[in-house]
C-alpha cells in the first residue's frame, strides 16, 4: 500500500510540474461541453426564406406573415420571379423558397383550392424534411382557420367531424435537444478526457526513459497499474463534478435522478475508459500515437455508434449488433435517464451491469498485456 501511495504521489508531482496538463484536464472539459453543448443539437430555427409573392393580396400576406411568426423562419429577400429562388439556394442563401401564385386570394374567397410551392435545399436532409415539416403545419394551420371563419360566417354551420390529437410530452416538454444532447457531451468529454490522459501518462514513462527504470525496482506490476490508474480515478471525479455543474447550472438541464447513484455509475464507466487507456498505452510508443490510436480506434466508433449522434433505430441491423459491444451506449442511456426521467437503480441496473462486465473485462486484458510488456 506503501508503494501504492508513493507512485500515486509521484504521479500528481509529475502532473504539477507539467504547467499545461493539469489546467487541460481541468478546463478542456468545462470548454468542451459549453462548446459541443452548443454545436450538438438538432434544433432548426432561423431558417433562411425567400419568398416569390405573385398574388400580393391580404390572403398571401397573412398567410406569409404565419412564417415569421413562428420564430422558425427569416425572410432574407422578396423575390419577383420564382425562377430567381434557384440561385439562393445555390449559393446557400436560402434554405427554403416559397412561391404563392396568382389568383391566390381570389380562390380562396371563392372556395376553389389551390396550392403554393415550396422549394427546399435537399443538401442537408434532416433541415430540408424539419423546414418542410414546418412549412405544412403553418399551411394546414392557415387552411383551418379559413375553414373555422367561414362555417362563422355562416351562421354556424356544422363543420364535418375532425379527429384532434392531444398530445402530451413526458421527460422533455419543452422538446429541447439540449436536454437530450447535453448529457451525451457529458458522457462523451469523460470518455475522451479520462482515456486520453490515462494512455498519455503511461506513455510518457517511456518517451522520457522512466519506464524501464521503474521495471527494475521492486515495485510489483499491479502496484505500478494501480498506482498510475489511481490519480486519473480521482482527476475523473473531478470532472465529472465539473461538467455535471456546467450542464445544470449553465445549460439548464434538470438532473431529475440521484447525484449519488450518476457518480457511482460513472465509476463503472471510468474502470472501462481507464482500461482501454492501458491498453492503447501497451500498443503505442509515443504520445501522438496514443492520442491518434485512440481517436481512430476508439473516440470515433464509439460516438457514432453509441447512439450519440446518430439514432441506434435507424442502423442496418448489423450495424445494431455491433452497438451492443460499445460501452458508451449503455452510459448514455445511464446518463439520460439519470438527467431526463429521473429513474433509480431499479431500472438502470441492466446497463449498470453490461458496464461492470465491459470494465472488468478490458481493465483484466489491459492488465494482462500490460503486464506482459514489463516482463
């Protein structure tokens, strides 16, 4: 225990002396998760409009004035050809155009149907379907409300029987993607923060020589992995205080579950980021190549089929089989529920579970090969 103690001490000797790493460990994740918490979302608002008005009555001017209330929607330019919208979408300074032909106003007093064109830049799927999904909300809205003021006008008309959905949203009312994306960074920044600079301390040992001289004192392998793994336990702790503070207090996520049991957890999800530090450490020479290892090999696979970026539903099924093997997907069901539904143990402990299992695993083959490297 002794030994323990004095690698584990020379470790944060050796962290102090660095004057850049520490405040990297401290700082680079607060910067992170303010930063991605901002990039990751899939929230669409300000959605460039052009509009090519061609009957410019007080029909087309009411119905465009629902675009701009919304918030959704910025009107950039009124155009005076709809031929003229191609080239805003070209350059990209449009995302959507919007055609309302002649005679608008006067079907519509007449009762004769008619229709407008919308024109989407199809380049980014996702904003192209979310714009158009809004564009068919705010004209069914307008069409509805032509409907109610006539059967008024009327004298009351029976209207023909409608099917309404009340609808009702559990855990995120307010459908914020922050809410959801949030926790992700989180997740994610603890994964890359604690297994970049577990690899990277061990490494070092050897770029600087330190390795083999520890080899041949009497410090036993498990002493040595114990006592370099130990500090970056704590230094995880650490942050994961941190960025838990910077999604609550600065992004306004409510943490619904138990502090405690989120801190317990991502002690299972740290023994499984430490382990594959150790392991890249045992295939990687120098630093750069840890650091390239695993981004290449971890970071990147990991996020993209954790479920963090992309919806695990909509992969081919092979592609869903392998998201089983990824520990991060199950933190991240962990860390959501945790933060949105506010469920206890009771629920998570399967994938509380599948994480204890993953850490054991790599931290034993991490160990193993380690081991065999110093002998």
């Amino acid at each position: 225990m002794k030994t323990i103690r004095q690698i584990i001490i020379k470790e944060f000797l050796q962290l102090r002396a660095d004057k850049r790493m520490l405040p990297i460990m401290i700082i680079a994740p607060i910067l992170q998760v303010i930063l991605l918490g901002y990039a990751a979302t899939v929230d669409v608002k300000n959605i460039s409009l052009v509009v090519c008005d061609l009957d410019n009555t007080r029909e087309s001017r009411e119905y465009l004035t629902r675009y701009t209330n919304t918030g959704y929607f910025t009107v950039v330019e009124y155009l005076d050809k709809p031929e003229e919208i191609d080239d805003y979408l070209d350059r990209s300074k449009a995302i959507m155009g919007v055609v309302i032909p002649k005679n608008f106003g006067r079907k519509i007093q007449s009762g004769t149907p008619t229709q407008v064109q919308l024109i989407a830049d199809g380049a980014d799927a996702n904003t192209a379907n979310i714009s158009i999904g809004y564009a068919s909300q705010i004209t069914a809205g307008y069409a509805q409300s032509i409907l109610l003021e006539r059967t008024t006008r009327a004298g009351g008309l029976r209207l023909p029987a409608q099917v309404l959905a009340q609808t009702r949203v559990w855990y995120n009312p307010d459908l914020r993607s922050a809410n959801f994306m949030v926790p992700g960074v989180v997740a994610m920044v603890l994964m890359i923060v604690t297994t970049t600079f577990a690899a990277a301390a061990i490494v070092r040992e050897k770029e600087i020589g330190t390795m083999e001289q520890l080899m041949v004192t009497p410090i036993k392998p498990h002493e040595l992995i114990i006592g370099k793994l130990l500090p970056f336990i704590i230094i995880g702790a650490v942050d994961v205080g941190l960025v838990l503070g910077v999604a609550v207090l600065w992004f306004s996520i409510p943490l619904k579950g138990s502090v405690l049991l989120l801190y317990g957890l991502s002690g299972l999800f740290i023994l499984t980021t430490l382990g594959l530090g150790l392991f890249v450490s045992t295939i990687s020479n120098t630093q750069q190549q840890a650091l390239m290892t695993a981004q290449f090999f971890i970071f990147f696979p990991f996020i993209f089929l954790s479920g963090f970026t992309f919806p695990i539903a909509n992969m081919p099924q092979a592609i869903q089989v392998l998201t089983y093997f990824v520990p991060l997907r199950y933190f991240l069901e962990i860390i959501r529920g945790l933060f949105l539904k506010g469920v206890g143990i009771e629920t998570l402990w399967p994938q509380a579970v599948t994480l204890l299992g993953f850490g054991i695993v790599i931290l034993s083959l991490a160990v193993m090969r380690f081991q065999k490297r110093l002998g």
